[in-house]
C-alpha cells in the first residue's frame, strides 16, 4: 500500500510539473502559432517560388533597386 502511494504521489507531482510548465509556455505558444499563421498567410512573408531562400519581399526590394523605381504588387490571386 505505502510503495502504491508513493507512485502515485510522484507521478501526480510530475503530472504538476507538467501543469505548470505549460501554463507558463502557454502565452508563447499561442504567439508563435498566431505568427506562424500570419506568415503563411502574408504573401510578403511567404517564400518566393523560384528561390526558396528568400521572401517575396525581399526579391520586390532587389527589384526595385535593379530597376531604380518602386515596384510594388497591385493584384494577386491565390
């Protein structure tokens, strides 16, 4: 009975643990989800199809100084 006990105790002060850690990570996570969405979301922050390594706001800025005048995106459907 007192071995049962114990194990239990313990797992509940794990499960506690546990609780608390995500109760203190819980603002971030919901942050980082809510940015991942946006990011996808934004055609700016979306990576450029050609070059994966860039953002499609960063090849308008390469654009824009290869051309000497603002370009900018009037109409996009996706």
């Amino acid at each position: 009975m007192c071995l049962a006990w114990l194990r239990h105790n313990a797992e509940m002060q794990h499960l506690m643990l546990m609780l608390k850690w995500l109760v203190a990570c819980r603002g971030k996570i919901v942050d980082g989800r809510i940015q991942k969405f946006l990011s996808e979301q934004a055609l700016l922050d979306q990576a450029f199809f050609k070059d994966t390594s860039k953002t499609v706001a960063t090849v308008i800025k390469e654009a824009t100084a290869t051309v000497g005048e603002k370009v900018s995106i009037r109409r996009f459907e996706g």
